[in-house]
C-alpha cells in the first residue's frame, strides 16, 4: 500500500471512530497528575548551567548515571545525556531542594496540567467522551484549576462518608501540597560543549524531573475503595498511569508491596461484575528495577488486558523480564531494530498474558492483540490510525479544543522513514514464511497465536511541544477501541464480597 492510500485509511479511521465515540459510556483514569513547570531549554541556558555547576564535576557523574536527581550535578548529568542521545528520559526526586535551584537558577516558561492521568482526563473529556472519571490521591488545589472545564469530567470525594462526583475544582483537598514536576525540551541541532566534549542534539525530546514526596502515595482511602463499586455502571473501561510513583520502602515501615496489592485491589473492585472489563496500564520510563518488575508481573500479569509503552519502556520491560540480549536489540539503531520490536511486543503479550500490547515508536505504532481479543484487526488498525491523527493534532496545536480539531491532525503528512520502516518489517517477516507480501499490503496479519497491525504514522516536524504526545496515543487507540467493543456481560452491579 502506497503512502496515498494510507492517508485515505486515515481519513475513513477518523471520521469512523467519531462517529463511534458516543459509543463509551465513560472511563476511569487514575493516578498521576501534577502542575508541569515546562522550560524550552537553550544554548544559554545550558552553558550558563554548566557554568555554574562545573564541567569537571559534570563530567564524572555523567559516567555514574545518577537513577534519581538528589543535587544539581546529578541533573546536569541526566539533562546532557537526554540532550546528547535525544532520548526521553524521567528521572525522580525525592526532595523540593531541586525545585528551587531550578527557580533561582532557571525560571520555567509556563505551566500546564502534567501527568499521564491529568493529560488524558483532560483530553477524553475535551474529544466528548460522554463521562470521564479521574482520579487523583494528592489533588491539590493548585493541580485542580489544571483541569479543563467541562460537565462530563468528574472526581470522587467523600462527603459524610458517602462517595460523591464532583467536577476535580471542587473536589481538592484544601489542605494538600501541589506536586510540581519539571519539564526541560530541548531542539535538534543544539550544540554546547563540556569537558572537552562537543554535543549535538540529534532530535527534539526532553528531561523530565519527577517530584516524588514523602507523601506521594499510589492509593485510596478505604472508605472510596468500598464505595468504588457504585461508579462501575458509568464506565466500559479504565487507564491506569503513574506506578512510577511506587517507592521500595516508606518510612512508615510499609513497602511496595503494601501498594502493589491495594493497586490489584482496585482494579479488580473496578471489574466487578464484568471481568472482561479492559483495563489500559500506560507503562513509563521507572528507574528502579524493583518496582518495574513489580509492576509488570503483579499488577499488570493477569489482571489488566492491555499494555501502552514506547520504544525504550519496551526494552526497559524486556530487561527486567530477563531478556536482555532482546531489549538491547530494540534500542538498537540498525534495521532489525523494528523486527526486534515486533518480537519484544509478542513476548511481553505472551509472558504478561495480555490480550493487547501497543507500542509507538517515532514513525510508526506496532499493536500484538491475542487471538481471543473480541476486535478485528481492521478494528484495531482504525484505532491506531486514529490515534495518530490526534496525536499529530496535539503535537500541532499544543492543546486539543475539541474532537473537530483532529482535521489538524489529518493534514499531517504520513511519515516517509515509518513508511519504510514496515516494509523492513515486512520482508522480515516474509523471509521467515510468516506470511506474504500480499497478505501484509495493509499492514496488518493474523498469525497462528496472535495479530499484528502495525501503522505508519503522522509525525510533525516542529511540534508546538512534546509532552503529552504518548498519552494522546495511548488514549486515542483505547478509546477508540472502546467506541468499538461489544457491550460484553452486562449485568447489574452486585456488591461483591
């Protein structure tokens, strides 16, 4: 299929989809949200860091790789190793200390609303899906006026014990601290210099400075927890983001242990009656192996059905899982490196016994669904395409308005290097008799144990910014799977005990 025909695959996706999405009846989204302090980073900004820091001090923690930021050297290294590969990175801090330095030292640009969770509340809620439930444990008043203004987006409060919805600025908490993260973008083409080393910035991305407090908890009081079940009837499905927030041990003695399982807990409360409920975990990057691990084979094994990530959380998964020698091969720049992709998407479907895994690389998404997933790949293709397309959107216009805004999106040419990309990918597959040039001509199979669809994608060559790009991918093809998916075992809710 030419590059023609799929820009009209995208034109009859999208205008499929919106028409479908009054199909949902609403979505639950938990947990991260916060303020993103966003700061476009320049070529005085960073030699005036390094300055003030110093190369020689730089250079020598660079080598270290600092896992979380506890002083300016240890951000100085992970800011110019992000600039220096042009690679995504989020990095924790366990103290306020850096927030200040960055003030006294940096000044950010602007704020908005951050967090996997907040960015797609916001978002579903802005495209008309009839009732987006989000939920935040720390939600501040400060994190609540980052909340679009809208009638279907609401927040559970207790009120005399009784669980309540309300729209999340009347929801807050009146007495919690904000949680500010930092977000550093930087350009292709920026140069600087430190310790003798010159650096390029091979493409846009950014740094972000993950603000991790002592009070930062992944949880619900058990009064809402036993009061969950009244929400079930409002929602077909759930996205569930911001794990990353786990930490091994708190000073309270708990562990994470303690909140893996209240994070189970609530997703099988969510279930209920219905579990055949689809529940979306979006991955992201997690320093701490022992969380990552943690979080793929205690809560998203068997207990949720699909899984979002990018290109490096799929060798980062595949790392902790034992596969090595699989996750180097998939950050690899070479050619196989798509194909390594592919087999990473089909192992970590089969280990995490998932019925759907995506993947959205720079270029193109890859999406493995099971074979007993109840949509066809046409289905899944439309989903992915439409993601796309409002992605591209949101990398446009920075914000999307509402779901007419996708036309934006639309007149975004499809990426000539993704386009190349599958067909790498479809004589791989060809060589090995998975299937023929003819069956993969509109990128999607069925191969014996799982299908594989797999799209190239609209990329904008100067996005307005970065950040919140991957929600709208992961939450674009969710949705739309959703406006899709047979209403499967309907009952009434039932108090379950």
């Amino acid at each position: 299929m030419e590059i023609a025909d799929w820009e009209k695959r995208y034109d009859e996706a999208v205008s499929t989809v919106k028409e479908q999405l009054g199909n949902v009846q609403g979505v639950f989204v938990a947990y991260n949200s916060n303020v993103d302090a966003m700061k476009h980073i320049r070529e005085s900004d960073i030699k005036k860091l390094i300055s003030i820091v110093g190369c020689r001090e730089i250079h020598a923690r660079i080598s270290q790789y600092p896992r979380e930021i506890k002083d300016p050297v240890d951000f100085m290294a992970r800011l110019i190793i992000a600039m220096r590969d042009g690679k995504a990175a989020e990095v924790p801090t366990y103290t306020t200390d850096i927030h200040d330095w960055l003030m006294d030292n940096l000044v950010f640009d602007s704020a908005r609303m951050g967090g996997q969770a907040g960015i797609i509340s916001n978002l579903l809620a802005t495209i008309g899906v009839k009732n987006i439930i989000t939920y935040v444990p720390w939600l501040a008043r400060e994190q609540a006026e980052y909340f679009v203004d809208s009638p279907n987006l609401w927040h559970p409060v207790l009120e005399n014990g009784t669980l309540v919805l309300k729209h999340p600025k009347e929801a807050y908490n009146p007495d919690q601290k904000p949680k500010i993260n930092w977000i550093l973008e930087f350009s292709k083409g920026l140069k600087f210099g430190c310790a003798g080393e010159e650096y390029v910035v091979p493409r846009d991305n950014r740094l972000i400075i993950s603000s991790r407090p002592k009070w930062i908890r992944i949880d619900m009081m058990p009064e809402m927890y036993e009061q969950l079940s009244d929400i079930r009837e409002d929602i077909d499905g759930a996205i569930l983001a911001g794990y990353q927030m786990i930490k091994e041990e708190y000073e309270d003695g708990t562990t994470y242990r303690d909140y893996v399982e209240h994070a189970v807990n609530v997703i099988e409360r969510l279930k209920g009656c219905n579990p055949l409920m689809r529940i979306h975990v979006e991955f992201t990057s997690i320093q701490n192996k022992v969380i990552r691990k943690a979080l793929l084979t205690d809560i998203v094994k068997k207990h949720v059905t699909s899984l979002g990530l990018d290109t490096v959380e799929v060798a980062n998964a595949l790392n902790v899982l034992g596969h090595e020698e699989l996750a180097y091969s998939v950050i690899n720049k070479g050619e196989d490196s798509i194909v390594s992709l592919y087999e990473g998407a089909v192992r970590l479907l089969k280990e995490l016994e998932l019925q759907r895994v995506h993947i959205h690389s720079l270029g193109y998404y890859i999406c493995v669904a099971a074979k007993d997933h109840p949509l066809s790949v046409d289905d899944q293709r439309q989903a992915l395409l439409f993601a796309s397309a409002l992605a591209a959107t949101q990398a446009t216009l920075g914000s999307i308005r509402d779901i007419d805004d996708i036309s934006v999106g639309l007149e975004v040419p499809v990426y000539d290097q993704g386009y190349e990309d599958l067909i790498e990918l479809e004589k791989y597959l060809v060589r090995r008799g998975i299937c023929s040039a003819e069956d993969f001509e509109d990128g999607c199979i069925s191969v014996y144990d799982h299908d594989l669809i797999i799209v190239p994608s609209k990329v904008v060559n100067d996005p307005v910014a970065t950040v919140g790009i991957g929600d709208a991918i992961s939450a674009g093809a969710f949705i739309a799977l959703l406006a899709k998916m047979p209403k499967i075992n309907e009952c009434k809710i039932t108090e379950v005990a």
